[in-house]
C-alpha cells in the first residue's frame, strides 16, 4: 500500500500516517484519552500510553531490526498460524510468518467514547502459499482508548478446515523485572520450556529471578501485572484462548540476542494471550476465529 494511499484513513487530530527511518509506515493515534504507534509492517503496536499515565505500556528494545523479512523486538508482535518452532519442522521461521510482512490498513474510525480504532490486514499471497499452503485473510483491529484492546480475527476463506495456534506476543515495559509479579496463573499446570519440557504446577504469583519460558494452561480470568518499581498494575483481560505464555530471557539469553541490550531483560517481560502448546485451534471451512486481549493500566 502505498504512503498517498493512506490519506483517506487519516483522522483529523486524531489519527495520521508517519513515514520511518526505515522505510516502514507508523500510525500515530493522538486521541483524548490515550497515544499510540502502530507499524504497518508486521501489525504491531509498538507504544500505547493513556493520558493518565507516564510510562509506556510497552517494552520495544533499542537495538530492534527494522528490516524487511525480520521482526521488530517489542510491543506486540504477531505470532500466527504457529506460535514457537515449526510445527512440522520444515524449517520454516518461529512464531509464523506475519510478523515479518506488510500489512495493510483496512479501516480507521472515532468512536463515540473518544477511543480511535484501526484495523489492519493481511492476506495470503505467492510468498505466504509457499510457507503455508492455505488460503487465509487475517485482521488486527486496534482500539485505542482508556484500554489497549486487541482482537486478532483469523478468517478460514479455505474451502477446508485450518488448525493454527497463535499469540499475542506481548512485551511489557516493567521499572525493574526483580520487583514484577505475575497472579492469576496460582495452582495451574505450566510446561516449563526451560526444563525440557517438565509439566510442573504454579504456586503463587509468577516471580522473576532466572530464565523463565512457560506455557501455561487452562487460564480463564485475568492476569494482572503488579509492577512496584513503576508504582502501577497491569491488567490482562483475554478471550479466545486458554493458554498464557510468560516469558523473560534472563542475562545470558537477553546477551546472546542481537536485538536485545544487555540489560533489557530487566525491563521487560512477555505476558502472552495464546492459542499455544496443547491448545491448538480448528477452523472450520468459511468460518472466523477471534482471540482477543485488552490491557488496563491501573495505579498501585
Ligand atoms: O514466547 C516465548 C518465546 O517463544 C521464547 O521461547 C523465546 O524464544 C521468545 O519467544 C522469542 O521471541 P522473539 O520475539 O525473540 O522471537
């Protein structure tokens, strides 16, 4: 899609298109109640703040690639239709192929509660038949409001049924990961992605103070981030997925990341709405899927 092409999307104060650096397209939201960047490449949300606080809902590292084909490390990326490796081990790249590609815009609109949402899309092509050989259009609708909600909309236009697994692989900006819980995952069964795999169960709140990379299941209610170094909670309402994914590199992964600082691992932590691990999702011919988050940011 081209930059002019954009214009008609445009919201007068409220919504514009900003051309990058680095040859991406970023949609800067600027409503009453909160500001938002959203980058055409890849879908993602890279900044979300409401008006009523200082610190960004979202982590994006200093040292992120902004280049064709590579991911952008933070805000939300889009993890689809496989979440992690390659389910078939084809070789094919972790975490699917839409966080790496342009996405286009669909639609922008006011909403009567002074919140803006935009929908992005993207749909099968040449390159993405080569990866994945089915049909698929896939949006992200985007509201920016008091609340950060995300609905990730997967649309089955194949004549047969889709299994895919998904995540919203969300970054969270916290003021030191050593004073961060996680709650709402106590007494649930995690696999334990840095002890091959063990399935082990959930005691308390999740604290940080190694590598951790988790796949939790059977989480229904919230998740809430309790940050006391940034003095705020983070409140995770999902719908659409029974999986939680909690994840932090910890120094010597964070290191060996090219796009990671050295020290970002104590800024940040994934928190992750998915459809991941055991839980897969069917798609029947012709039929939609929506799994969907909203973030609250609260005081402490
Ligand atoms: O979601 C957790 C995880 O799958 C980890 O196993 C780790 O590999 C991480 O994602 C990688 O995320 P990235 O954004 O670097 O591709």
């Amino acid at each position: 899609m081209d930059f002019d092409q954009l214009e008609k999307y445009e919201i007068e104060n409220e919504l514009q298109f900003v051309e990058i650096e680095h040859g991406f397209t970023y949609i800067e939201i600027n409503n009453a109640r909160a500001h938002a960047t959203i980058s055409t490449y890849s879908g993602q949300v890279l900044s979300y703040r409401p008006k009523t606080q200082n610190d960004d809902l979202l982590f994006v590292s200093e040292k992120a690639y902004y280049e064709d084909g590579k991911a952008i490390k933070g805000g939300i990326p889009v993890c689809w239709p496989w979440f992690g490796a390659d389910p078939d081990d084809l070789g094919r790249p972790a975490h699917g192929f839409v966080r790496n590609r342009q996405w286009e815009v669909i639609s922008s609109e006011s909403l009567a509660d002074g919140s803006t949402r935009v929908v992005l899309g993207i749909a099968d092509s040449d390159g993405t038949r080569e990866i994945w050989p089915h049909p698929f259009r896939l949006g992200i609708e985007i509201t920016v409001g008091d609340s950060l909600k995300i609905a990730l909309v997967t649309h089955n236009t194949a004549a047969e049924n889709i299994t895919i697994s998904q995540a919203l692989h969300t970054y969270f900006y916290v003021g030191d990961i050593g004073k961060v819980e996680v709650s709402g995952l106590d007494g649930l069964e995690y696999l334990d992605k840095v002890d091959n795999l063990a399935e082990k169960t959930q005691s308390g709140p999740v604290v940080i103070d190694s590598e951790v990379d988790r796949i939790y299941t059977g989480v229904s209610g919230e998740l809430v981030i309790d940050d006391a170094s940034l003095g705020r909670r983070i409140r995770i309402a999902s719908s659409g997925c029974s999986t939680a994914v909690v994840w932090n590199p910890w120094k010597e992964v964070a290191a060996s990341m090219g796009d990671l600082e050295d020290d970002d691992y104590r800024k940040m932590i994934c928190v992750e709405s998915a459809n991941a691990g055991p839980e897969t999702v069917e798609i029947p011919a012709g039929s939609d899927y929506r799994l969907e988050a909203e973030y609250t940011i609260e005081s402490r």
